[in-house]
C-alpha cells in the first residue's frame, strides 16, 4: 500500500490536484494507495471517481475516532505521557498535534510500504516526515514552494533537517525552489530533481478567438479571497474607466467565497462580470478568451497560468510563487503586484498592448513546450 | 444594565480603548458587566475593572477538564458539531442578566457577530464597534446571511473609517444605513514634540504589532534591503510585540543587518518619539491606527499605505505621506519622502493641527453619549409599545362591556 499526504488544507491548489493524479497514476499501475488530508474535506467528483477505484480516503482531524480513543489519547496528552515513546514526543511542538499522532496510528495500523508527501510549501510536510522517518517506513517529498516569510524555527531545525535527510526522493517544482529549500533547511542539494504537475488537459495552441472590438478575460482557480483575491479583479472592473471599456471578465472556478463575489457584483451592478459554471470546461473556458486574469496575493506552483499558456494564452497576473519562471514581464505577459493600484497599472500596460496579446502568447506557448517535460511525472512515478 | 464584549483574544489592544474609556460615563445608567473569553487578570487594566466593582465575566469553560472532555466526546460521537462553550456560556449570561443593551466591541468587522446572533435571537438590542476591516479576510459563503442578519440587526455599528464602513458593506453586498463614525481615543497628551535634527541619519519609527499580514513589516524589510536605500542614511526602527517577532527578526538580519533594529514594547511613547523623525505604517489592512493618531499628535509626520483610515487622516504631502500597500508603492512612497524630508518638521506641525481638527478631544464621551442615546430609545420604544397594548386592552374591555 502507498500512502499520499496532502499537507495543503485548500483543495484545488496546486498540491491538491498533484495528490489526485499520483494517487490516480498509482491506481493506474495496480497499485493500493490511500489519499490523507489534513483535515476534514467535503466529498468532491475526483475523490469519489477514485474512491470507486479503490482509493482509500483518511483525514488527519478526530472524527473517525471512537470517543474512547479520543479520551484516551487526551488523558494521555494532559498526564505528560509519551504518545508514541520517540524522541520527537519529548518535543514541545509534537506532544499535543492531533494530526501528527492520528498520522502515527495510521502508520502503525497499514504500514504502508512507502508514504509520498505533497507540500505546498518545503516546510509544511516535514513534522509528518518526522513521523514516518521515526517509525521507519520509508518516504518521498513532493515540494511546491518555499515561503520565504516562513522562517524555520531553531527548536525545530533538528527535526526538519532529520526529515530531509531521511527522505528516500525528494523533488521540487522548479530548480530555484530546490536552492531555496537547501539554503533554508541548511542541507546540501544534489542533482536537480525537478517535477511537473501533470495538465488538466494536454497542451495545444489553440487559436485566439476573434476580438470584434472587445476583450475577454478570464480568471480561474479556487475562488478563494485569502489567497487569490478574485475581489480584486471586480473592484477593478467597477472603476469608471473599466466600466467605459469594451472590456468583459469571467471567473470560473470553485470557492468559499463564490456567491460573496457574485453579491458583489450584484452591489456594484456590473453587467460585463459573468460567472462560469464548474461544468463550463477549462479547455472551452481558454478558447473563448483572449488572455488569463489572476491577483492572487500568495502563490506557489502557478498551475492556472500554466495552463493558460500551454493553451496559447497571455497571463496578467501578480508576481507571486513561481509565476516568473513561466511569465515573463512585458515579453510573455504581465505581472503586478497583488493592490489594486498596481493590478490598474499592469490592466493598463496590457490594455495599451492589447494587438501585442497574440505574439505574447505565442511566445509564452513556446517557452512553455521549451521548459515542460511531460516525462517528469513518468520518471517519478518509475522512481517511485 | 449594559453588557460589553471584547471580542480580541489578546489580553489588551488599542481597539479596548474606546469602550474602556467610556466606562465612567456608561456606569451612570447602572451596572455594567464586561465579558470575554478569557479574563486576563493578571494584566494590570484588568486588575482595576475588577477593583472597580465591574461584573467580570469569563466565558471560557468553567468546568474544568471533565466538562471538557464530555464535550469533546459529544463531538466525536458526531453530536454538537458547531458546539462553542463560549458561546453557550453567553447565551446563558443574556438569559441570566438581561441586559439593556450590549456593546460588542470586534476585533475585525465581523469576529463577533456570533454574539450578535444571540442576542438578536433572544431580542436583547446591541451595538457592535469594528475596529479594523481585513480586505482580503471574508465571511465564507456558508456564513454570510446570517451574519448579514446580526449586522443589520444591530441598533447602530460604530466604524472608525469611512474605509471600512465601505469595505464591510461591499463583503457583505448591503448597505449599512445604521452605520456611524467613531474616533478612538488618543492616549498621548497633544503638543508637539521638540523635533530632532536630520543630520546625516534619517529614523523612522514602526509602531506597530510584529505581524507581516497585517502590518506589512515584510514589506518594508524588502523594500530596505534595496541598494539605493541600504546606501541612504536610513534607520527603521521596530517598536511592539507579535507572532511574527522571530521570523521578521531573521528577515532583518539577511536582508538589512545594519539599518534595522527591534526594540521591543514600550511604555513612555512621548520620550520615545524625542528620538524619531517620522513613523512608517506599511500595513496591508488597518482600522484607524492609533500610533498614527499619537504620532500626529506629538508632531510627527506619517509615511504610510493607503489602506483603512489612513488616507483620510494623512493627507498625502501634507501631513505625511501616503503610497499603495504593495513593494513598489512603499519604495515610491518612502522615495518621495526622501525627496521632501527638509520639509517634515512642518509636515509633523501640520500633522498636529489635523489631529486637533479630525479627532475631538474626548471621543469616548461622545461615544456614551450614543449608547446612552440608544438605550433611552430603547426604553422609550418599549414603553410606547405597551402603553399602546394597554390602550389596546382598555379599548378592547370597553367594547366588550358595551356589548354585553
């Protein structure tokens, strides 16, 4: 049996949808895998689809615990007693994380053969790394990003360090993620050990749609506040001159926040803002618009926008993540800063460039087809 | 009787001062009883309510590990999934006391409205007081039209920006008529400060809690650690306590070792301004920030984002300066800055003469004024609704006896 743990509480990111297609390539080769989220998910259609395949599905909170367990495991932590007689026990930070020793019983009670580990950011699958480097079932590190905000605490340098180290692979989205996660976590890279989210649909440059003296754009993603900001994007089109500009904008995507936006359309009365429903298709969604919108104010892995340019389409979007290894300013797109003022000034520079959107793209989908390799993802599977 | 909640999880913030300042004016209609989750006692503020003879009451769990436990257990079975104790131990305190009125001073802009469902559910009037609005921190769909329901359910909400009251009702797609501006106190004395020389150094001062999504300390250590302004005789430093303090202190010491240090809390803000040209707020979200507030008042200009109240208490190139809140904003604003800091001496007079005309002297006064108002409006409102069910029952008697 394989185990994959998502570390990323937001479905639909990029660590998500990377946890999906290795647990669907695992099925794919006959392998037993169970899918673990941090915390408790609402059922959504992959899941489902893959659960039909024989997916097991756990998440780390304690509802699928008897409350006897539950006591237990509470009189322990309250009396000081050790959960699972190991070193990182003793430690401050491990001794009352529910998730980490829900993940420990879990181990104990399937014993997978190997554990792969998808983390948005390098530090975030580490504790549970820990766990498994502990009980000694061997394990693979999946890494998106490394946030540079997010310093590593001394007390828990040791830990995350023994974590790595005891990593069977590990790969990262992109080399400059790999350096940043060595000069972070202080330990020495070796060879370049790159992987790429496999695309919802396959790459192809599709033609830009006629512009009849208008432009479409498009947002899509996790209609997420927080992190994305698509609020943003509508604050900008209810500006006088937005309003006054031939200029339409669709959101498609899944969210939180998604009839929130849609109120505050309402609020604002914009008649060019249309919300596309899940069921629109991504692939239908890029064909009938002219370039991508994003104003995310944190980011890892750019999966949206890879999209959009393996399609042929321009990115506006914030300089956040990775987004400047596949976009590059006033050549292949153009990036902001996640403020309104500065969304206004990057929509005007594209605005005024507007007849330069079809070479951008094009230019975009070759850096693209130059950068992806498709056989990544093989390989890692192979490795694994 | 009036009932105050202080929503912050924090044992003090600048957002208690309002209420706290107003309790001397708000205990001449009765007794007043202040409750929050966890009553710190051991801050010294605390200590005096308590002296005082104010109600302190604490909705934590009172029951200690056993009542917890069952709780928790209920949960596991898959029962009270929504289950609050605080929450629960509120509704009790509004069907034991029954107060007149309750103030339910947030955090943010809606981190209370919880309260505020209870109390509209048991009819207890309430005002809420929203001290700050987090653009990019919004109610999830699953939550809004209830709280949609507490917000226009209050008597009055008390905002202190025009900024947040417009954000609020943008987040929530509604108007507010019922909203009113409220000032919160400035706790230093107003006169300006002798201004220090610029010669060769130029200090700023960050006055602000060690929290980047807030304030932005990331931002500015990213923008000072550009060469143009590690090669300017430019100093920040920090000034407050926070989550963020060790990250932000790593942060400095990678990007701007030399320019940069963390001082920690302070006491005395008059003595520490003597030593200051200019305070820097590069926040991402702001209320009306009061180390703006006591700055100006001390005769400092203010280099700042434009978010919250900010733009409309500094008047950018007037009392200070004003820049969007992202990276290049901050270097555009603080590069305009540099350009005009011969000037900031007056900036810092001017800056004087607008917080003597934007913030009146004793806004906590004006603010029970407003509570006191509502409650005699509340009183008068119930008495006429049953003096018109009296004359309604009279009438009612009269007829029936004419008939008979």
């Amino acid at each position: 049996m394989v185990f994959i743990l998502n570390t990323c509480y937001s479905p639909d990111d990029a660590c998500d949808v990377y946890a999906y297609q290795l647990a669907a390539s695992l099925i794919g080769h006959g392998q037993q895998v169970a899918l673990i989220h941090p915390g408790k998910v609402h059922k959504n259609k992959k899941q489902v689809a893959l659960q039909k395949k024989g997916l097991l599905f756990f998440h780390l909170g304690e509802q699928h615990y008897s409350p006897f367990f539950l006591f237990r495991q509470k009189l322990k932590g309250y009396l000081n007693w050790h959960v699972l007689d190991t070193e990182y026990d003793r430690h401050e930070i491990y001794r009352h994380n529910q998730r980490l020793w829900t993940l420990a019983h879990l181990l104990k009670a399937h014993r997978p053969a190997r554990v792969l580990i998808a983390q948005g950011c390098s530090l975030t699958g580490l504790d549970y790394a820990y766990i498994c480097r502990q009980l000694q079932i061997s394990y693979s590190l999946f890494c998106h990003q490394v946030n540079e905000q997010k310093m590593v605490l001394p007390q828990e340098r040791f830990f995350m360090q023994q974590a790595i180290d005891g990593a069977q692979q590990i790969y990262f989205a992109s080399t400059s993620v790999q350096h940043a996660a060595a000069s972070q976590l202080d330990y020495s890279a070796t060879e370049p050990a790159v992987f790429f989210t496999p695309l919802q649909s396959p790459s192809r440059s599709l033609p830009m749609p006629e512009t009849n003296g208008e432009l479409h754009l498009l947002c899509m993603g996790r209609m997420d506040i927080f992190d994305n900001r698509p609020d943003l994007l509508i604050h900008l089109m209810a500006l006088e001159k937005w309003r006054n500009r031939p200029l339409y904008l669709s959101f498609l995507g899944e969210g939180p926040n998604w009839e929130g936006l849609k109120e505050l359309c309402a609020f604002y009365r914009l008649d060019k803002v249309t919300f596309l429903p899940p069921s629109y298709g991504l692939l239908k969604a890029l064909e009938g618009h002219h370039a991508l919108v994003l104003a995310a104010r944190e980011g890892a892995y750019p999966m949206e926008a890879i999209e959009a340019i393996s399609k042929c389409r321009m990115v506006i979007a914030t300089d956040v993540g990775l987004i400047r290894e596949w976009v590059s300013d006033g050549i292949t797109g153009f990036l902001g800063e996640s403020s309104l003022e500065s969304l206004d000034a990057t929509w005007e520079r594209a605005w005024s460039q507007s007849e330069l959107w079809p070479t951008m793209a094009q230019k975009g989908y070759e850096h693209f087809r130059h950068k992806y390799k498709d056989s990544a993802f093989q390989q890692a599977m192979e490795a694994l | 009787m009036v009932c105050i909640v202080s929503c912050i999880e924090e044992d003090w913030g600048g957002s208690e001062e309002l209420w706290a300042r107003a309790l001397p004016y708000l205990g001449q209609q009765g007794p007043i009883s202040i409750v929050k989750e966890h009553i710190p006692l051991a801050h010294p503020l605390w200590q005096a309510f308590a002296h005082s003879g104010i109600d302190l009451v604490e909705l934590e769990d009172k029951y200690g590990t056993f009542y917890h436990l069952f709780w928790q257990a209920r949960q596991a079975c898959g029962f009270a999934q929504d289950f609050q104790v605080h929450l629960w131990n509120f509704k009790k305190l509004l069907k034991r006391k029954k107060p007149n009125m309750v103030v339910i001073s947030q955090g943010i802009n809606f981190d209370g409205l919880a309260y505020a469902e209870a109390c509209l559910k048991r009819r207890i009037p309430y005002i809420l007081v929203c001290q700050k609005v987090v653009d990019f921190h919004w109610p999830k769909d699953v939550e809004r039209k209830t709280m949609q329901k507490s917000l226009l359910g209050a008597r009055k909400i008390f905002f202190v920006s025009e900024h947040n009251r417009r954000m609020t009702e943008m987040q929530f797609a509604t108007v507010l008529p019922h909203a009113v501006m409220v000032h919160n106190p400035v706790k230093v004395g107003r006169r300006v400060l002798p201004y220090p020389a610029i010669d060769g150094e130029v200090r700023l001062l960050c006055l602000a809690r060690l929290f980047m999504l807030d304030k932005g300390q990331d931002m500015l250590l990213q923008v000072l650690s550009k060469e143009k302004w590690r090669r300017r005789g430019l100093r920040v430093d920090f000034v407050g306590q926070g989550a963020d303090e060790l990250p932000l202190k790593q942060m400095a010491a990678e990007y701007c070792p030399d320019q940069v240090a963390f001082l920690g809390s302070y006491n005395d803000i008059e003595a520490l301004w003597a030593n200051y040209h200019a305070l820097i707020l590069p926040s991402r979200s702001e209320g009306m920030p009061l180390s703006a507030q006591e700055a100006m008042a001390l005769g400092r200009p203010v280099l700042c984002t434009n978010v919250g109240g900010n733009a409309e208490l500094v008047q950018d190139g007037i009392q200070g300066f004003v820049g969007s809140a992202d990276i290049t904003g901050i270097d555009q604003m603080l590069e305009r800055a540099w350009a005009r800091k011969a000037d900031w001496e007056e900036m810092g007079r001017a800056a004087h003469q607008r917080i003597k005309d934007f913030v009146p002297p004793h806004p906590e006064k004006i603010f029970a004024q407003h509570v006191l108002q509502l409650m005699a409006d509340t009183r008068l409102t119930k008495v006429r609704g049953a003096v018109r069910r009296k004359d309604f029952s009279k009438s009612l008697n009269e007829s029936s006896a004419q008939e008979n």
